[in-house]
C-alpha cells in the first residue's frame, strides 16, 4: 500500500462533514449544541490559583515525563480508584491531551510485521478516529469490529479468525464506550487478557470517560490484569482530565503500563512529544489527587441520566447509558434525523455513521444519533424534549 493512498479508504473527517451536512440549511430555533463531547460544567475554581501561582514555570523546559509531583498525583489516583500500585518512575508518563498517547502508543509498541504477516489493528465500529488513523500511520491494516446492540455495544474480539487475530499487534478498546456508554465488565477483561496473552498483542485502554457513570464504577482494564497476575507490559490504559474535571482545554491526560511498554512511549517521547507546560502540570497533580470536585461532577450527570431516561424511555429501542455523557438513540435515517432537527428546531445532533466505517455494505452507526449531554441541565434538557419530539411523537 502507497502511503498517499494509505487514509483514501477512511470516511471524511466527522466535523467537517457535519459542517457540510447541516451548514447549507437554516437553524429552526437558537441553535444548541448536542454534538461534540466538550464538558460544560463548571471546572474547579483553585485551578486558575494553582496557575498563576506556579507561573514561573513557564520560563522552564517541562520534564518529558512530567514532574514528580504530577507522576505522584497520578498513581495515587490509580491507586486509590482502581487498587493498582504504579511505579511513579517507570509506570506512567503524563501526556499533553490523551489523543496525543492514544496515537502514539502504535507508533511507539507495534511492529512492523506480525508472524510473517501485514500487521492489524482492531477496533470498535463505531471508533474515536484516531485508533484508525494510528494504525494506519504505522502501515497497520485497521480492523473494524462491530459493536452493536447485538455485543453489547462493546467489540467481540473473541469471535474473529483465528488468521486476523495470529497478526493482531493491538486492540483499542473505549469503556465506557463513546459513543454509546456501554462498559466493559470484569468478565470482558478477562476474556480480552487470554486473547492477548495466547495471541501476543497489546490492549489500548481508553478509559477516558471512566469517571461518568450511574452507580457502579466501571472496572478498569489494569485493575483486572493485576488480578489475573497478568503482563502488565500488555495493558495500556488512558485517561484524561478533560471529562473527569471538566478541563478539556487542560490537556492533560496520563498513560499508565508495564515498564517495558512504558520505556518504548517514553523513547518516542524523547523525540515526538509535546509536555505539558510546569504552571499545567501543578493544576493536574492537584486535579488528580481531589476527588471531591468528581463527586460533584458526576451528581451533576446523573441528574441528565435522569432526565434523558425519563424524555426517551417510551422511545423504541432507547438504551440507557451506563456511563458516559453521550445518548446513542436509534432512528430511520441518521442524517435525515439530524437534518430535521436542525431545521425545525436548531438543535445539534451528530449522525452515527460519521463515527464508524463502512463494512460488507453496511454502517453499524447509519440507525442512530449521537447526542452529547455536556451543556448546563436547564439547556440539555431543552434540547432533549426538542429532539423526542421531533424525531419521535
């Protein structure tokens, strides 16, 4: 495969297509804004003070790794969220927006060749377009794997060939999942971790949404490895402050693994990596060692669950999310749905097959809308009841 024909077979990049897909038509009310996943709510008011008071960082080269007390501020929360006991030194690294690891991990742990053979990456269909985009990037072949209503909404890795999985390098795995808030449990883990180990491929753990959820905190990749005494060097995880603290224009985020895997990350880091800022990096070690600004954050979610179930949940076929800020309702025709809804009542909505590929002629994300519940209550609810009934009275 040529490189400048590597990303032809891609779809078109999802922001633009839905500027080209709504923008030619008129707003049918003051628009509100349901498709990206930017967080609203409040972010903690010491953060500025942290800031400023640390700003002669700025006048600093940043560590690549990031600053001790940031290294330390991130396996305390591993350790107190999930039971895991990092090695500060060799175990986690900080990452300048966690899209930046997400792709860096197949530049950095994914061979070239595979037993012999043209490398694969898997995927859940519908995917954050960046697991595509690295895996094409180290001439990998992205492997779509379906995650629909009938897999619970996670990829069934277990069910491909045994061929795609004998030339498998990694599997990016998204739980909670954007976009339909599906969580993968224990069970699923450990089904995941045998095939990585019998197949010897790394597992991508975005867990970037983990903080979001109902009741039961979703169970973390790394967590389930240490109990099953597995290489930690094959689990990658990732998470982010921009959904935990409401700072997506933070970036900040972590990744955490084996030493091994981390030596690999941290090599291309030397090199490719941009760090976060010092005044940056004393705001996230802070963020990451207070739990009480989630607890307020997450209450604030569990009212729009609320909400949206209580709106949608006549609707046929409505799944509740577990986790997660986004709803994933199913219609006739995605973006007819969202044509209409921006025409007749302004609001916003994201068609589902802009998140996912084309496979032997059907989209998996073609049924549904993906509608983000970041915006204050008061506004998504607003937009919520516009959209029922719209789409669905």
């Amino acid at each position: 495969m040529m490189y400048p024909e590597r990303f032809s077979n891609l779809q078109a990049h999802v922001w633009p297509r839905l500027r080209g897909l709504l923008d030619v038509h008129e707003g049918g009310g003051a628009p509100i804004h349901m498709t990206i996943g930017e967080p609203k709510h409040a972010f903690p008011p010491w953060v500025t003070e942290v800031i400023s008071k640390n700003a002669a960082g700025f006048n600093s080269y940043p560590p690549n790794d990031a600053s001790p007390e940031l290294r330390a501020a991130i396996c305390g929360f591993m350790q107190r969220r999930y039971g895991v006991a990092l090695d500060e030194a060799t175990e986690v690294m900080a990452l300048n927006g966690t899209r930046e690891g997400l792709y860096n991990a197949a530049m950095a742990l994914c061979p070239e060749r595979k037993n012999g053979a043209w490398p694969a990456i898997l995927m859940p269909n519908p995917f954050y377009q960046v697991y595509a985009i690295a895996a094409l990037s180290v001439a990998a072949e992205p492997v779509f794997v379906p995650a629909t209503v009938e897999t619970g909404h996670l990829p069934d890795v277990a069910a491909l060939p045994e061929d795609t999985l004998r030339r498998t390098t990694a599997v990016y795995i998204c739980s909670p999942a954007n976009p339909q808030g599906a969580v993968a449990d224990a069970a699923y883990w450990r089904t995941l971790i045998g095939l990585a180990e019998q197949h010897d491929f790394k597992i991508f753990a975005d867990e970037c949404y983990a903080e979001i959820y109902r009741d039961t905190p979703p169970v973390g990749a790394l967590q389930v490895a240490d109990e099953l005494s597995a290489d930690r060097n094959r689990i990658v995880v990732f998470h982010s402050l921009s959904k935990r603290s409401n700072l997506p224009g933070l970036r900040s985020g972590f990744v955490a693994t084996g030493a091994r895997s981390m030596a690999e990350i941290k090599q291309l880091r030397n090199y490719a990596g941009a760090p976060l800022p010092l005044p940056l990096q004393a705001a996230a070690a802070a963020l990451w060692d207070d739990d009480a600004h989630v607890i307020e954050n997450r209450a604030l979610y569990r009212q729009k669950y609320d909400v949206a179930d209580r709106i949608f949940g006549n609707v046929p076929g409505y799944a509740p999310p577990e986790a997660g800020f986004f709803l994933w309702l199913p219609v006739e025709d995605d973006e007819a749905a969202a044509i209409k809804l921006w025409r007749e009542t302004g609001v916003r909505v994201l068609p589902g097959s802009y998140l996912a590929q084309d496979g032997a002629g059907e989209n998996p994300g073609k049924g549904y809308i993906r509608v983000a519940m970041v915006a204050p209550l008061q506004k998504t609810t607003r937009g919520l009841r516009l959209i029922r009934d719209c789409l669905y009275v």
